[in-house]
C-alpha cells in the first residue's frame, strides 16, 4: 500500500471518529451509551470471526 493511501485511510479513521462524537453530543447522546454501542458492535464482530 502507497504510503499517501496508508494516511489518507488514517485521516479518514481519525475523522470518522470525530463526527460519530461530534454527532453522539449534537444528540445529546450520553457518551456511556456511545461507549455501550462501540463495545458490544466489537464483541459482536470478534465472536463473528472465531465461528
């Protein structure tokens, strides 16, 4: 991979996450609750790969 794709793809990340916190407070979402939905979508997709 090109390192100009390497970056790109982790400026892109980084800005993903920043409008997913950005959207979650806009909500008045408590960040628990962001926090909550991040760590069970993780679960679900590490328990997806050892079946």
């Amino acid at each position: 991979m090109p390192l100009t794709h390497f970056l790109a793809l982790i400026a892109f990340v980084i800005l993903a996450a920043g409008a997913t916190i950005g959207l979650a407070v806009w909500a008045d979402l408590p960040l628990a609750a962001a926090a909550f939905a991040a760590l069970s979508a993780s679960l679900a997709l590490g328990a997806r790969q050892w079946r």
